[in-house]
C-alpha cells in the first residue's frame, strides 16, 4: 500500500506502540532521501525464513538510485529495549536497513543493549506523545555470506564469460595447446 493507504490502515489498526507510525515513517524516508509517495509499506509482514514464521512490524519497500528494489523494517516498541533489539537482529538478514521505533526512555539502563543495536548497525528513531525522532541512520546491511559469494560466482563466471569471447579463434588452439603441453 502506499502513505496515503497506509495512513487509512493506520487509524484503524494502530497499536499503542505505533502511536506515531506515520512520523517515524517520515523521518526514516527523510533520512534515506525517499520521496513518501514512491514507497510501499506493508505492515504487520509475516515472512517465511530459515528460523520459521517472523513477522516485521512494518516494512517499507523503495527502489535505490540504481532502480534496485530495497527494504527496511521497523519494529516498534513501547518499553522493552532489549527484547525489540533481540528482534531488530533476528530480522535483520531479511531487510536491507533495519530500525527500532522507541519511546526514549527505555534505554536509559540498557547501555550493553544500546551498543550491540550500534554494532549491527541498527537505526533507531524515538517517539514521544506528539512528535518522533531520528537518533542515528540505519547501516545498509549487505547480503549474507552465502548471497556474497553466489554474486561472486556470478561475476567471475560473467567476466570468464566475456574475457573467453573476445579470445579469438587462434589464440583458443594456442591457450589449448598450452593447457595440453603444461599436463605433460
């Protein structure tokens, strides 16, 4: 659904804990220069994963620069830090940025907390009775290991590839030849 959607779903659906959904939506775009009317959102997203069934509370889909397709959850909580933190990480694999949505006292006597959503690189934005703030930028989150290295696979056959085709006939029986000899 796009914000003007999501704006009518909102008021019908909200949870406390999503008070100021729309203004953290807002500063998260702001903060990623996305213009509100070229996103979509999907709340309350159940994904199907390796670790079973895990629900975002929001998920914003985007296209990059490059016209590459882009997500970031959110998950919103109202007081326990370390518990929305636990989920920011579990779902982190599956979004390319991932935030948590807080009001900003509860992280008051969670310092260990606060430093392991840095070391992710999970963005925060703070949410009070009237307005919501960012606190810090999401980190992109590049693919997992296994993702890297298909892309490696991918490039390195792509560039053998091209490097092969513009190898000219005379030069394939010479490399061929070469190949042979050097198994001697």
């Amino acid at each position: 659904m796009n914000f003007r959607e999501y704006l009518k779903w909102w008021q019908e659906h909200k949870n406390y804990e999503e008070k100021l959904a729309p203004q953290v939506v807002e500063k998260i775009c702001h903060a990623h220069e996305l213009e509100k009317e070229k996103i979509q959102l999907f709340p309350r997203k159940f994904l199907e994963t390796e670790q079973g069934r895990m629900e975002f509370d929001l998920v914003i889909a985007f296209s990059d620069k490059w016209k590459i397709g882009r997500l970031i959850g959110i998950e919103f909580k109202e007081f326990d830090f370390r518990e929305v933190i636990t989920q920011a990480i579990l779902r982190r694999d599956y979004v390319d940025y991932m935030y948590i949505a807080t009001k900003p006292f509860v992280a008051s006597h969670e310092l260990s907390s606060f430093f392991i959503m840095l070391l992710y690189g999970i963005g925060w934005v703070i949410w009070g009775e009237k307005e919501a703030h960012l606190i810090f930028k999401s980190r992109y989150h590049y693919p997992p290991e296994e993702r890297l290295h298909e892309l490696i696979n991918v490039l390195v056959r792509e560039k053998l590839r091209t490097s092969l085709s513009n190898l000219s006939e005379d030069k394939i029986v010479t490399l061929e030849k070469w190949i042979k000899e050097s198994e001697k």
